[in-house]
C-alpha cells in the first residue's frame, strides 16, 4: 500500500526489523497515493505486537456466489458479505452480525442478519429481495424504483484502532449498463433508462447512437471496464470516423450526461472524445452535461474534428448546459466543409479559469457556417476562448452575436488569404463581453482586400477591440469601457478601410481610440469619447 522508491522498497525488504525510513509517502499527503494504517505497530524497538489486535472489516454488496455487483436488475436477490475476522469470536461456531441497506427510495433501510459462512471463517453472509414501490420500513424487503443507488453499511465496533467505525458499499437497482463498441445503429430509450456506462462506449464507422429524451446516462466515477480510449482510467463516449451521436432532447424532457458518484467532481469522467481527425456528425439539444475532464476532445489541440455537409455532417450543439468541466471545453480544432453548419445556441457553459473554450482553433472551408447565438459564459472565473475562428475561403461566414461572458473577452477572427464575396463574412453584435481587463478582441485581414467586419451594438466592458489589416469595418453602436492596460486604446483601427459610428468609448487607463496612418476611417462625431484619440 506504500508508494516507495526502489530504494525504499529494499530498505523494508532486507535486513532486521525495525527500519530506519526517512520518509513514507501516503494519501493523506498526496490522494494519489494509497493509505498507510499505522495501528498495531510496535511502540518500541524489541517491543512484542498486542495480542488483541483489531482490524476494520469490510462491505460488498454481491450475488450468490460473493462476487460484486455493479447493478442489480429486477427480479435479482441482493447478497451482503461482510469480512471482519474480529467477530469470528468463537472458531467452533458460525456468528452472526449485521448491515444495514437502504436505496434512494426506502431512506430508512432495513436491517439485514449475516451469518458466518464457517465456523472459523470471518466471513459473513445474508440476502434481502427487493420490491418496487412506496418504502415500507421494517418488512424486511428492500423498496426501490428503477435506477435507485443502493447502499450497503457495516458498523465495525472495533477498527484497527479499536474504535467504532462504519464502512459501506455502494450499488445500484434496474439501470441498464452499458459498455463497449456498439454492434449497429443503436437507440438508448427512455423506457431503458437509466443508463450506466461502466465504461468506454464505441461509436464505429457508419454507426449512430441516438439518445431519447428523457435519458439519463450516467458514467462510472474513475474508472473504464474497457481500458481503452484516450484515458483508461476514465469512460468515454468514443466516436470513430463516420459516426454520429445524435442527443435530442426537449424542454419538458432533457438528456442527462453526469457522473455516478455519490458527490461528482469535475474530471469524474473523460467526455465525449473523437477519433483524431475523422469527419462526424454530432446534434445536442436540451442536454445536461457535467463532470467531466473535457466536454469533446481529440486529446490534442493539434488535431480535429471535422463536419462535411456533403457527407450530412454538422455540429449543432442548443438549449444545453453543460458545466463541472476539468479542462478545456474544447480539447480540438474544429473543421467544416462543402456548406458545413456549425450552430452552438442558447447554451449556457461553465468551466474552469485555468482552461480553455476551444483549446484549438475553429476553421471555415468552402461556404461553411459557423454561429454562436445566445449563449452564457458562466462564473466569475470561467476560461478563455483559445484558438480563434478563420475563415478559408471567399464566402464562409462567421457570426457571433448575442452571446454573454463574465470573465474573459479574448476572442480571434481572421481571413488572412481570401478576398470575400459577402459584404461582412464577420459579423460580431449584439454581444454582452465582459473581459479581465487587458483581454484584446482581435479582428485580423491578410490586405486591404481580406477581412470583412460587421462590429455592431456590442457592450465591450474590461477588454480592447483591435482592428487590423483588414478590407473593411463598420464599428456601429458599440460601447467600449474600462480596458486597463496601461498603453493599449479601447479601440485601435489599423491598415484597415473602416466606418466608426455611433459608438460611446470611455474608462481606458490608456487612450480611447487609436487609428494607424495607413487606415481609411471615417470617424463621425457621434462618437462619445472622454479620452484621448491617438
């Protein structure tokens, strides 16, 4: 149970007892680490160990036979051993003690008598069925409704240090469990739910898993009954080339993606995770998802997820929440083509400081869309926005409008190489940013041919907008306040042809609006500045 260098570990393993160890690392210095007992050790050198030493027992929740039980189905007995030597009082006759069980229904639980498996074995053993319906305390049946947490509990009066202490075992009652490379198109129903992905879930090629809704699908807290994906030791939802996850739910009936621990943490489990740089289809609506590492990944932002129309591909992602996210939202570049949609609306996101929104970068080819509507940033501290949008093409769009952050504003849009057909192939309005102070939006053109930009009626609070060799801008109705770097203007126009009207700019610790020599503005009076213009 020691983690120890190879040195250590010959330290314990040659010569006389006792040692002489510098150091043991354990859990309670670092919780990956397992637990050291230190009871029952000699008090001094040369001293004799009690005679009367104690150990605390332990709970499983089984079948029959005492192996384990993830899941008990309907119709199943369920089966409670307890194993503590310290009750074996009396090595000629079979003791008995007992547990109590309870479910999310029946709070109360019953009480349930285990009897020694042997006359000498420590072992104890005994069984309760289960009834779905109301609870009924004291009738010795344990009452459960379908997808209840069933728990198992021991008081051991003597632990390893002679004190009383409770150990338990968790189960869980008429929930489908799931795990695996599915075999074909598949559908997750609301009468199956709900689900419990003990772990890594395969979407192959040419394959569809719909989710009803209604569902709940829950995922194995820390830990992967598969060892397989990007992270074997935590489930994934796994999709390869050509496959689709389709996750619609409705207002009155959301999907659920949520951790199985009795208190989720983020990172209980990995998320959905895309086979690196394959084309998939992938339409969320109405969906809850939390405690997760990431909430799509490739594992690295080098690579990406991609979305072709031509093959019916899309990334719609609405009216969802997801939140309780470890890293980066997402961990990938995300790439459409051949009039690819992507449409993330009315969502509301909630991640860490520390992480990212795209963690790589989101790319536009061959008259794709790209649209963010509506959606709220969430918590004082949530992340920045990362890798930026580009567009690749002469008539791919980007619109990000109506959109709510609280904590960072550092968002990219570029065209660096293609003059556009579309009078604004950016169009950002609308939008609510609050940024940390010294967060830059940056637009960015390749000539004065390159960017087209539509900056309309945003309120830009705590962050700088740039501007910058691009073919045209219009800056209409804006109001840009408070940025707090020392230099850099609220707003700064250069090498690019622009319209600035309408807009109100105060509160910079720097200057308020900034125009390079070689841009073509039209600045009009209505413009309200209280400071500098450089």
């Amino acid at each position: 149970d020691l983690h120890l260098s190879l040195r250590r570990q010959r330290q314990m393993c040659i010569r006389d007892s006792p040692k002489d160890i510098n150091w043991i690392h354990e859990y309670y210095e670092n919780s990956n680490y397992n637990t050291v007992t230190y009871a029952n050790w000699l008090s001094e050198s040369g001293g004799d160990p009690p005679s009367n030493f104690t150990i605390l027992g332990s709970i499983l929740l089984t079948d029959s036979s005492g192996t384990e039980v993830l899941v008990f189905q309907p119709d199943s007995t369920l089966y409670i051993q307890v194993t503590d030597p310290d009750r074996n009082a009396d090595s000629g006759t079979a003791e008995t003690v007992t547990a109590t069980v309870t479910s999310t229904t029946e709070t109360t639980g019953e009480t349930v008598t285990l009897t020694e498996t042997g006359a000498n074995t420590g072992i104890f053993m005994g069984s309760i069925t289960f009834a779905v319906g109301a609870a009924s305390s004291g009738d010795g049946i344990l009452q459960v409704t379908g997808g209840d947490d069933i728990t198992g509990s021991y008081t051991d009066p003597t632990d390893d240090y002679g004190s009383e202490a409770t150990v338990t075992d968790r189960a869980m009652y008429g929930i489908t469990l799931v795990s695996g490379t599915l075999s074909g198109n598949t559908t997750w129903t609301a009468a199956n739910s709900p689900y419990l992905m003990a772990g890594d879930v395969t979407i192959p090629q040419y394959t569809t898993l719909t989710i009803e809704p209604g569902v709940k699908v829950l995922v194995m807290d820390r830990g992967d009954n598969q060892s397989s994906g990007y992270d074997q030791d935590r489930t994934e939802l796994y999709i390869e080339q050509y496959g689709a996850l389709i996750a619609e739910g409705t207002a009155t009936d959301s999907i659920y993606f949520m951790s199985n621990a009795e208190s989720p943490e983020k990172g209980d489990w990995y998320g959905i995770s895309i086979q690196q740089s394959v084309y998939v289809d992938i339409r969320m609506s109405y969906v809850s998802f939390s405690d997760s590492k990431y909430f799509m990944s490739c594992n690295d932002d080098y690579y990406s997820a991609r979305f072709d129309a031509s093959l019916g591909d899309s990334l719609i992602i609405t009216n969802s929440y997801i939140r309780n996210i470890d890293e980066h939202m997402f961990e990938c570049r995300l790439y459409f083509y051949n009039n690819g949609v992507g449409l993330i609306k009315k969502n509301k996101f909630s991640w860490d400081q520390y992480d990212r929104f795209f963690d790589g970068s989101v790319n536009l080819y061959y008259n794709s869309f790209f649209h963010m509507d509506s959606n709220q940033f969430l918590g004082i501290n949530h992340g920045e926005f990362g890798g930026g949008f580009s567009i690749n093409d002469d008539s791919s769009r980007v619109w990000f409008t109506n959109n709510t952050t609280n904590a960072h504003a550092n968002l990219v849009f570029r065209n660096y190489y293609y003059q556009s057909v579309r009078d604004y192939e950016f169009v950002i309005e609308g939008n609510n940013f609050k940024g940390s102070g010294e967060d830059i939006i940056y637009f960015y053109g390749g000539s004065s041919t390159r960017g087209m930009f539509l900056i309309k009626d945003n309120v830009v609070d705590s962050a700088m907008v740039f501007v910058q060799n691009g073919g045209k801008a219009l800056v209409q109705g804006n109001t840009f306040k408070n940025g707090t770097h020392y230099s850099d203007p609220g707003l700064y126009i250069q090498s690019t042809s622009a319209v600035v009207e309408y807009n109100t700019i105060t509160g910079h610790r720097g200057k308020g609006l900034m125009v390079n020599i070689s841009s073509s503005c039209l600045l009009y009076t209505s413009d309200a500045a209280d400071e500098g213009l450089g």
